[in-house]
C-alpha cells in the first residue's frame, strides 16, 4: 500500500496528526505502542495500522 500524497496520519489519543513520510527517518516518535497509523485513502473508514506494519512497509 502506498501514501498518495507522501503523508502519514497518525492517530495519537483520538486526535489525528498529519507527519510527512520522510520523518520515519526518525522513528523515535513511532515508538508509542499507543500511537496507530492513519493511511490518508482509509481515514474517513477509521481503518488504523499497527506500528509493526509500518515497519514492515518502510523499514524492511
């Protein structure tokens, strides 16, 4: 699965944060068990990724 528009949507405590996908340079902030990725194209269906598929897509 790609990002159309080079963005991730990140979901931390029930607000929406909007990173550009060249911070996963800098995982740190990834580190949050809490934290769930938002993909732009699935937001509006609530569909959330766990960090570990993330780095499975981008880190691997």
């Amino acid at each position: 699965m790609l990002l159309l528009d080079n963005f991730l949507y990140v979901k931390k405590m029930g607000k929406v944060e909007k990173h550009r996908y060249k911070s996963l340079k800098n995982i740190t902030w990834l580190k949050n068990v809490n934290i769930k990725i938002l993909f732009k194209s699935e937001v509006e269906f609530g569909t959330t990724y766990h960090k570990s598929i993330i780095f499975n897509l981008y880190c691997a």
